[in-house]
C-alpha cells in the first residue's frame, strides 16, 4: 500500500501533459468513460490501462507503465463485503431468535472470495 502513495497518478501526470480524454479514448480504442475511471482512480481491466498507458506513453515521449504510474486494476482492487456467518439448522433449533448469527467485514475481490474467506 505504500508503493501506490509514492507512484504518480494518471491525473497527476496529465497536469504536466494535457490532453483531451476523448482523443486518448480514440487512440486507444478504450471508450471514453474508461479514461475517465482511470483518471478518477477506479479500477480498469489491465488490458485497457496497457493501452491508455502505451497511448499516453506516446503523448508524453515519456515510458511509462504500472511500475512507475498509480493506477487501479479490477484484479487487485478489494471491496468491503459484510459478511453475515449463521450457525448450523441443529443449532439453530435451541437458540433463541436473533442469537445466532455474527457479522463480520472482510475486505475481497469478488463474491467468491468472500465465500472462501467464510469457510474460515
């Protein structure tokens, strides 16, 4: 986590090379509101930012990739989930209502995460 707070962001390096995010949409093939979620820092598909990266690359005569730029990927991007664990229906019998079951949140990338992170 403290690498990303060192890397540039997209929007800060867009101040020192302006452009025009639908003309980068057009040379990278990637629709306009990627650009935009990329330059808000919300998550992306890795191969769109490979492409903003290589156009923007190419707009700043600069080299620039995700070791050097602080962009956020869907596969690395966590949610906060609310877990909800009840006990079993044999235990359930004896408990009084509303005694049975524990929250928890967790932080995982999908919905089959959080299912896995349950088991636990």
């Amino acid at each position: 986590m403290h690498d990303r707070k060192k890397k540039p962001t997209l929007e800060q390096i867009r101040t020192l090379f302006p452009f025009d995010v639908p003309d980068l949409a057009r040379a990278t093939r990637v629709e306009t509101s990627i650009v935009y979620q990329a330059l808000l820092q919300r998550p992306i598909h890795r191969q769109d930012t490979e492409k903003i990266l290589q156009a923007f690359s190419n707009h700043t005569r600069l080299t620039l990739t995700l070791e050097n730029i602080d962009m956020v990927l869907w596969e690395e991007y966590l949610a906060l989930w609310l877990l909800r664990a009840s006990a079993s229906m044999q235990q359930q019998e004896g408990w009084e209502e509303g005694g049975n079951d524990a929250y928890h949140f967790v932080y995982a990338r999908d919905k089959l995460e959080v299912a896995f992170r349950a088991q636990t």
